[in-house]
C-alpha cells in the first residue's frame, strides 16, 4: 500500500466526527474455548521491501524473533524490460540467462533458513509483457498485462521455487520450495492495472480474472500442492465510473456476482476465477473500529462485504477449485509519530494493532502481514513512504508495536459485569489472565495454548478493569476496558 494511505488514516483521524467511528466494536468470539474446542488460527508476519534488499537476511531474522510465522516477498517480475522480448527467451525457463533471481534467492533462501513460511509475489509487467496502445499518463508496468506472458512467468517461479531446482550458490544443494505465490499487488487502482475502466464499464477485473487463471494453471502445472493468493485490495475506491475501482465491486465482477438490492447472485461466467485464497489490504481511516463510509469500501471491520461474495461465487461457480476459499490480509498497518508527523503516538498504533489482528480474526481472517517491519526513510517525503514498522530506520525498536505484535491482547465486554479476553501466544504454556487490583495483578484465569495459537477466556469484569496475560516469561502490553 503505498505511504500516502497509512497518511491520510493518521491525519483524518481526528477530523472524522462521526461517534461510531470511535466505538469499541464487540464482535462475539466465533469459538468459545470454553466450549472445549481450540479457537481458530492465525498466522501472522511482515511484508516489507527490506527482505530482498542485500541486507535482507538480518531482516528477516528479526522478523522471525519478532514473531513472525510468514513474510510476503516482492520479487518482481525479473526478466528484461525491453519493448521486445530478449531473443531466444525461454520465459517458463527459470535457468534462462536473462531472469535475474539473486535478490529472490537469497531472500527464499533466507527466509526459508528462518523457518519462516513465504508468500511470493510480483507486480508490474515488463515491456515486452504490455498491451498495445499504451498511453503516456499510464503507469509502467501496468497496461493490459499478457495473460500467456504471466502463466509463462508462473511456470518459472514455480519451478524454481518447487525444492526441487539447484541453487545456484550451492549447486550441491536445493532452493527452498516456496509456500504460496501472489499474483500482483492492489489490481483496483491504475497505479498497478490499466486500464481500471473502459466506456463506464470496470474493466480491471476482467482482465485480473485472465491474468489469474494463467497464473494459477501455471503454479498447478508444476507444484499442485502450492497455495495461489489472488492480490490484496486497496481499501478504497472513487465514484462512479474513473478512477479507482472499489474493492467489493471489483471483487464482484471478478467472480462474476451481481448485486440486487441488498441480495447477492451468481452471474454468467465463461472463465471463471481459479486461487485458492482470497486476499485484501483493509486499511483504515482512524482507528481499526472505524467502517469504510462507502458502501463497495472494505476497512478492518467490513471484512463481511468480502465474505459475503466470496462465499456465494464458491456456491454459483464464480470462484474455483470447489473448497473453502480462506481470506488473508497481506497488508495493513498505522504510520507512528515519530518519526511520521502525521503518525499516531506508538503507544496508540500498539492499541490498534492489537485491536486490528482481533477483528481480523474475530471475521474469519487466518493470516494477516503487517506493513511494515522497519520503516522507510522519509525520502522523498514522509507523505509518499511508510513509518509503519515495529522498528525505526536506524534500526531502534518501537517497544510498544513490537510487544503488541509479539503477544497481542484484546479485552471486550461480552456482557454486565463481564469480559471476553482475546489474545495471540508467543510461546507454548498456560496463559494467566491477571488483572490490576490494589497495586497488584492478580490472577483471574488461565489456559493452555500453543505456541501462535490463539485463545477467547471470559473472565469477571465488573467496572473499569486493566488486564494483561502472561505465559513462559512473555507479558503483553496492559489493556484498559471502561
């Protein structure tokens, strides 16, 4: 996402007036430990550039230290951009000559070497790649891409990310095999898919839908057992027919739903979209209990729009192989104050952290990357990057964000006098739920979790309560419930 949106969240913040943008959302817990059964799971990590960077491995270390199960990799679409394709170029070769995968090994191989699992991904055509006719105000790399040239180029990264295929710094050995490969980075805007409309019709999503599938018959050909995520979307979209594209209206006419009134219906559909997860970037506007204003806009907490499409396309077969489709979040984050001046005090971004991975979850979401692990450094401008991470530039820790994403804490009143406590272990062991009594934390209740696993404990909580969690050693921040 690019930096000005993590802006525009921090500084209209304060200027939304609207009370129910601040409210606490209290979303019931969709499995009860109690019950007896184990909550559902969530994966989390960071998507940052500094990965394939060539310091790359020393940032995904600290990711991993950080509690990070997945990164997202940004390898690019590495071949030659030429207005003609290299001559003799083999594109679903991943040996050929003019591929330059230095960057993307070491980062694969690094990150694998982490135990991290790597979501693989790439945007942006070659060339060589592009539809004809591309005009001067078009961003590079977006125009028409050639379905053919990406499932080529599927083919390749596939191949060389199937374990199987030497690594060319150790011959001797295998590059790792690669968890699950992205196509394209927020499709919904022109920055990245061109052209977003054509004569009043939103025709981005057609031409995603015929990138996709050459994408994901191009993975299955090689490796059937590798996961294939569509793009996440941007948040937001502009009205009516220009510019961008929002992200339930273009999720609709990728897997050909129509809308009737309040009513959803599968449409008509010739091609229909092949993946086998879902992928959105719900950025917010204030704090993550803050909707989308617009009814096609997808936010933190209207994950709902996105199921709701997904799930009648898997019924009406707009959206294949016939599974359970899950919904990743590849990409959301707060930019902080300092070093952003239109950030939010990190002890603030801490609390909206954790309340994002909650609500996330809470509406079905199993993995969620945050952007970013390390900020960027403000050039040109701190309104064109992002100071979104756990650390800063020079590599200081922000000890809130970082205690937040290590070991996440969510209090909700579930009912008078009591409170439902949510949170994400960083370690295998019983978490003690403690409140603040007298000067002291006393403990209230506990449970066994898994290392990454999460857990929902109704605990007593008559009146205002601070509470925090504990286990192996690992404390998370205190939270505060009126």
């Amino acid at each position: 996402m690019p930096g000005r949106w993590l802006a525009l969240g921090a500084l209209v913040a304060s200027l939304v007036v609207p009370a129910v943008l601040f409210a606490t959302l209290v979303v019931a817990p969709a499995v009860s430990s109690a019950a007896g059964a184990s909550p559902p799971a969530l994966d989390v990590g960071f998507f940052d550039g500094a990965f394939t960077a060539p310091d790359g491995a020393r940032w995904l270390s600290r990711a991993k230290a950080a509690g990070a199960d997945v990164v997202r990799l940004d390898v690019g679409w590495v071949a030659p951009d030429t207005p003609r394709a290299p001559k003799g170029f083999r594109p679903e070769d991943p040996a050929d000559p003019n591929y330059d995968f230095k960057a993307a090994d070491a980062a694969v191989r690094a990150a694998s070497a982490d135990g991290l699992k790597v979501i693989l991904d790439f945007t942006g055509a070659p060339r060589w790649a592009e539809g004809a006719g591309m005009p001067h105000k078009a961003f590079p790399g977006s125009w028409e891409p050639s379905a053919a040239a990406v499932g080529a180029y599927a083919v390749a990264l596939a191949r060389r990310y199937s374990g199987r295929f030497p690594d060319p710094a150790n011959p001797r050995r295998r590059l790792p095999r690669v968890w699950a490969f992205q196509l394209w980075n927020e499709p919904n805007l022109p920055e990245y898919l061109a052209p977003q409309w054509v004569d009043g019709r939103a025709e981005a999503p057609i031409f995603y839908r015929r990138m996709l599938n050459a994408f994901y018959a191009g993975i299955k050909s090689v490796d059937p057992g590798a996961l294939v995520v569509t793009a996440g979307t941007a948040p937001f979209g502009d009205p009516g027919t220009h510019g961008r594209i929002p992200p339930a209206l273009f999720w609709r006419d990728v897997l050909c739903v129509r809308e009737l009134g309040a009513r959803l219906e599968g449409a008509r559909c010739s091609d229909p979209a092949h993946f086998d997860v879902l992928a959105h970037h719900p950025y917010s506007v204030g704090p993550p209990t803050a909707r989308a204003l617009n009814p096609d806009d997808v936010s933190i907490p209207d994950i709902g729009k996105l199921t709701r499409i997904l799930r009648v396309a898997e019924q009406t077969g707009g959206a294949l192989p016939h599974i359970h489709h899950p919904i990743w979040v590849t990409e959301v984050g707060y930019n902080t104050k300092p070093p952003n001046p239109g950030g939010v005090p990190t002890a603030t971004a801490a609390r909206w952290l954790e309340q994002a991975l909650e609500l996330l979850w809470s509406q079905g979401v199993s993995l969620v990357t945050w952007y970013k692990l390390v900020d960027d450094p403000p050039y040109p401008s701190y309104g064109t990057t992002s100071q979104s991470g756990i650390y800063y530039v020079d590599g200081g820790l922000k000890p809130p964000l970082a205690q937040a994403f290590a070991f996440p804490l969510v209090a909700t009143r579930s009912a008078p006098g009591e409170l439902s406590v949510w949170g994400r272990s960083p370690a295998s062991g019983r978490v003690v739920i403690e409140r603040l009594a007298g000067g002291a934390w006393k403990p209230l209740a506990s449970r066994f979790v898994a290392r990454g696993g999460t857990f929902v404990v109704d605990v007593p909580g008559a009146g205002p309560a601070t509470l925090r969690a504990e286990v192996a050693g690992h404390l998370s921040l205190p939270w505060t419930q009126p």
